[in-house]
C-alpha cells in the first residue's frame, strides 16, 4: 500500500461511514487575512466548528495540503517537511471519542495494515482545578482494542513531557496521560492559557514506534511516546473538542461537541514501511531517485541536500497550483525563498542546468491523477519555477562577482551557476555579518551561499557574524520606518507591522527567557518572518516544558499589561551603567538606542535595538492573538533555539 492509496482508501473509508468528500483547500486562503497560508487540515473548517452549518453536512473528510513555512529551517532531517498532506475527518455535534477510536483503530490496523504492536497512544490526565476530569473515556477505548488484538494496555500517568524524561515507559504500558501542555487542545494550547469564549477540549495522540532507534539521552533520560529523539512519531490526533471557556479558570461542556481529527498521511506512510525517514515515501522517493540520477550522487551521502530539494520544490510547485507566483512579498517571498533556497542545494549536488524542467514534471506526475488541477496547471506550474530559476541564475552571478572582491587576487570558473566562462577576481580577508548582508540586501545572494562559498574558498569567517547580519537586518528595518507619524515616525501596516509586533515579542520574551531560566541567558542570534520569530541564546541544558509555559504566562500577561513601548539614545557606556541588555557588546558605537517596555515599577525590558517596535504592547494581542512557543531544541553545543508565534 502506497501513500497515493493509503490516501484514497481514506477517503474511501470514511465516506462508506457518511462523511462527505469535500475538496482541499488552496494553500492560499482568500478569506484569512490572518495567516499566510493553510497550516493545518482543520484551519480551512474553523468557521463550522464554531457553530456555522457546513453546506455538505455534519460529517466531513478531505485531505487537505499543508505549508508550515515557520518550519524552512528544519528541513534536513527525516520527520520534518514544509509541506504535507493532513488527513482528516470531523463530526459537527454528531458521533464522538467512542466512534472515532474506534474506526481510526479499524482503519490503521485492517485497512493500512499497520503493525499495531507498535502503535502507542496519549490521552489528558485532566484539570482538576478547572472541572476537567481525566480522560478515562477514550483510554478505555483504546484499552479495549489494544486487548481485542492480544496487544499490552497498561496505562501510566506522565504528566508533563520532562516528567516523561524522568519515568519513562515501563514493559505492558501502551496507554499514556498527559497534562495540558500535550493533551489539550485549543488555540493557545492549555486549558490555562485557552483564550475566552473558544472551544476547546482533550485529545488523544498516535504514535508508532521504529523500535530499532536508539534512545538518544540528550533529550532526557528515558524515552517516551513525547520524546523528541525519533524513536516515536506521532502519526495522528483525535481531537475532543467538549468544552468552551467562559471566563478565567472556569470552562462549560459544549451541548453538542465536535471531533476534529488529523493525521499526517507522509507519517502514516512512513510507519507503513515502517521506516522514520519520510522522504522514503512514494510520494517523496520518485524525486529523490532523479536527483540521483541527474546528480550522479547519492542519497545517503547527501541526506540534508536533496531532502530540502524535495520538500521545497513539492511546496512550491503546489504553490504554483493555486495561483501563487515568486516575489518579494508576503506568500511570494516564501516561495522565493523556498525555490532559491532548494537551488542553493542542487549546486551543492553539482546540478548545474534545467535543473526545474527536470524536477518538477517529476512532481507533477506525483499528483496529476488525484489532484486534476495540478494535471490542468502542469505546463503552466513548470514555467514559473523555470522562470524563477532563470533570474536566480542572473542573481548569483551578480553576487559572486560582488563576493570576489577583496585582496587575494585568483581566476575562477562560473560552472556552478550555469556558465562557462571565467571570472577573475579575489576573495576577501575575511568575511563579516556586515559583507553578507551586503550581499544579501543589494544582490540577492543568499545568506547561506555566502557562507558556503566562504568555506569553499577557505576565507574565514568571523565568530559573530550572525549576530551582526541581524543587527544589520534590525536596522534595515528601522530605516524603513519613514513618511509618517507616530514615535517611530511611521505608521506602518501590512507585512511591516507584523515584523515589528514579533520584534517586539522577542524583547518581551527575552526577559521572560532571563527571568524564568537564568540571568545567563544571552541572546545569540534571532530571525523574524511574517509567522513567526526564532530565537538563539545560551544555556548548557534542554528547557524544560514547564519553564517555557512560564515564559509564555509572563509574556502574554506584559502584552495584556498594555505597556508602553519608548525608546531614547544615550552614550554606549551609559546604557550598560543603566542596565541596558545587549548582545553584541563592544560591537556597539558611541551612542545607542534603547528601547523601554514599560515604565516602573513595570519596566520589564530595557534592551539596546536599532528597531522597529510598536507603539505599545497590547498591540500584540489585537485580533485575540497570544503569545505562545511552539518549539525548544537545540542550535548548537550549549545553544538553545526557541520559535514562537502570535495565533
């Protein structure tokens, strides 16, 4: 059973049970200003969970495409991917937990055929201090069918993800619990943090287990189904939306609840072959396979490249389906980045020409029998990408010329970007966060080319480059700030705003991070995109779950504090006397701007920035938005990397 089929037999099963096929929605959703695209199956359905009548009925099932571009920088290893397909299905106040358990069991085990000993599943361990009891119902579901099949049904209390950590799996246990920081959906995660007047309520998890990866205790002592080692994937959820919140600590059971439910159908596939490397799938290894072949490499010794090529191109060309072209705006700019981005990696492999005209008919056919527009848009869909790497080609050029420049004279050859002439030129000294941004802002030239080509060429490298194409970036913006009103002399709107909202939540979570987990912490490079903000700093340990809920509370309760956002310049030394935060140190001129949040005895951040902040920090929560983290992993050796968003 292939991906293709396990996808239609999907479909298949649950229409046979009276849910309505409904169609996917396009990636770019003409009616949600609030997001660049559609990140998940259940965000095109919100409207009908909510309590507006869906036109085909009260039960739905479609497999929707996904893009997450908040994930780009963790494309490499073999779970992640930008774009997926979520299989889901969902009853508007009609079937509940019982029935869903049991026809996803049903499903998995007789259709997919899924060795269900290595099936493991989670459940809520409850909120006692809001009324919410713990999910006994959906556990003995499962431990009914977990018998059924002569299969172990232990259960075990968890907790929290580090509690995980600390106890582990002990032998029969198959059936775990959890606390609202895993178990509880809504929109803000748990029942504390829910925002008032949604609905909200338990799930219960799927996972199976590739029970020949070793545990890695870099994550926590012992493994569990949570753990982020890749010995468990989670390959579905059941949601059990049965509540609302009506006001702070006190929820009401919804009259008629809602199942909303979602599996990733590259996961399924890969437990299916019972392999963790997705991109060993039969939607993803055809392309992997002409990458070989065109590069006369292969894939084991160039994992990180033609994983990226894979993932990337598969977004773009869906993207391309739905109308979506490159630029330098908004859903634009992604794709732009994520072409260029899987272009970069194809010069890695050698792949110096037509090299889209090879690839992407590749994916199309991947697609064209089950989703006809693709088949419709196929010649069209392959023109705008082989445009788009055709001005990449020009763009490179451009840089690489640029990159030459410097003190060490040399002839080269333009091979890698598709010509065959020589350049003479040189390379510089040494290469600093300022000349990458140069080459980046005026040229196009990608941050990581600039990088590579610097390693190629043995040209060192400077330690804080980063930090300093971050300054450069955080100016850039600053600068951008004019022809209006206002203390930053700028009105701003659109994708701006957004910028600055997120940059003003990385102060606020910040001092969050130096509060909760040490004054220590020290930041080591940050990243701001329309969706979301990512954050570097130091710290020889995992943060724990519990420390970034904690984070989290402290930063939505400044955003609801409403503080002030100001800013003044002094002399550098001054700043630092005050107290001022900075990351950069002697980096710094003789005076500095430093931007306030809050004044005492509510001052909580007072930190060095060039800007753009906005006016006052309630602004972060216009819309109903939170705050809220949605990853913690490790950078580096003793480099944590936190991404968080605003939803």
């Amino acid at each position: 059973m292939n991906t293709e089929t396990i996808r239609n037999e999907y479909l298949k099963f649950f229409a046979e049970r009276g849910h309505e096929v409904i169609k996917r929605a396009p990636l770019v959703l003409q009616d949600d200003p609030t997001t660049l695209f559609t990140g998940s199956g259940m965000q095109p359905i919100i409207p009908y969970l909510l309590g507006e009548p869906h036109p085909a009925g009260k039960r739905l099932v479609d497999s929707q495409t996904c893009l997450r571009a908040q994930d780009i920088d963790d494309i490499g290893d073999n779970r992640h991917t930008t774009f997926f397909e979520m299989l889901g299905n969902w009853s508007m106040g009609d079937y509940f937990k019982q029935q869903q358990i049991e026809w996803m069991f049903e499903f998995l085990d007789t259709v997919v055929g899924l060795d269900m000993s290595k099936l493991y599943v989670t459940c809520f361990i409850g909120a006692p201090e809001y009324g919410i009891e713990k999910d006994i119902e959906a556990a003995a579901v499962w431990k009914k069918l977990f018998e059924a099949k002569g299969l172990s049904n232990g259960e075990a209390d968890l907790g929290s993800e580090a509690d995980g950590y600390k106890r582990g799996i002990k032998p029969g246990e198959r059936i775990f619990y959890y606390d609202g920081s895993k178990n509880w959906w809504s929109r803000n995660g748990a029942p504390e943090s829910t925002p008032i007047g949604d609905p909200c309520g338990p799930d219960s998890e799927m996972f199976y287990e590739f029970e020949f990866v070793e545990h890695n205790p870099e994550f926590g002592e012992f493994c569990h189904p949570n753990c982020d080692c890749g010995r468990f994937m989670e390959i579905g959820n059941n949601v059990f939306m049965a509540y609302r919140k009506v006001a702070d600590g006190k929820f009401e059971k919804l009259e008629h609840p809602n199942i909303d439910h979602g599996s990733g159908l590259e996961r399924i596939a890969a437990a299916k072959n019972n392999d963790p490397d997705v991109y060993k799938i039969s939607l993803m290894w055809p392309i992997i396979q002409k990458l070989e072949e065109i590069s006369g490499k292969k894939y084991d010794s160039h994992l990180e490249s033609m994983r990226v090529i894979a993932d990337h191109l598969r977004a773009a060309t869906f993207l391309a389906v739905d109308g979506c072209v490159p630029s330098n705006k908004q859903q634009g700019y992604v794709m732009r980045r994520l072409i260029r981005r899987a272009m970069v990696k194809a010069f890695d492999l050698g792949v110096e020409q037509n090299f889209m005209e090879q690839i992407v008919p590749v994916i199309a056919d991947l697609y064209h029998s089950d989703f006809p527009e693709v088949a419709e848009k196929r010649d069209e869909v392959i023109a705008v990408l082989i445009k788009e790497e055709k001005a990449f080609r020009q763009t490179l050029r451009k840089g690489l010329k640029e990159f030459e420049k410097g003190t060490q004279p040399f002839t080269i050859g333009v091979s890698t970007i598709g010509g065959s002439d020589t350049i003479g030129g040189s390379v510089p000294e040494r290469l600093t966060g300022e000349r990458i941004f140069m080459l980046y802002d005026t040229y196009g030239f990608p941050v990581e080319l600039s990088v590579e080509e610097a390693f190629k060429r043995n040209v060192p490298v400077v330690n804080t480059w980063r930090a300093e194409f971050d300054a450069k970036m955080d100016e850039q913006r600053a600068r951008s700030q004019t022809a209006a009103k206002g203390i930053f002399k700028g009105g701003l709107g659109g994708q701006t705003l957004q910028h600055m909202k997120y940059h003003t939540a990385t102060h606020l979570m910040y001092a969050a991070l130096k509060k909760v987990v040490g004054d220590h912490v020290t930041q080591h490079g940050s990243n701001i995109t329309e969706e979301r903000l990512r954050f570097d700093f130091n710290n020889d340990t995992k943060v724990t779950r519990e420390q970034l809920d904690e984070v989290e509370k402290l930063v939505n309760e400044w955003i609801s504090w409403d503080l002030p956002v100001t800013f003044q310049e002094y002399p550098t030394s001054k700043a630092f006397e005050m107290g001022a935060i900075g990351a950069f140190g002697d980096k710094y001129g003789d005076t500095v701007k430093v931007y306030k949040m809050g004044d005492e005895p509510k001052r909580v951040s007072f930190e060095i920035c060039g800007g753009p902040h906005v006016d006052h920090t309630g602004q972060l929560a216009e819309g109903g938005k939170v705050f809220k983290i949605t990853k913690e992993e490790a950078s580096s050796a003793g480099i944590r990397r936190v991404k968080a968003v605003l939803l």
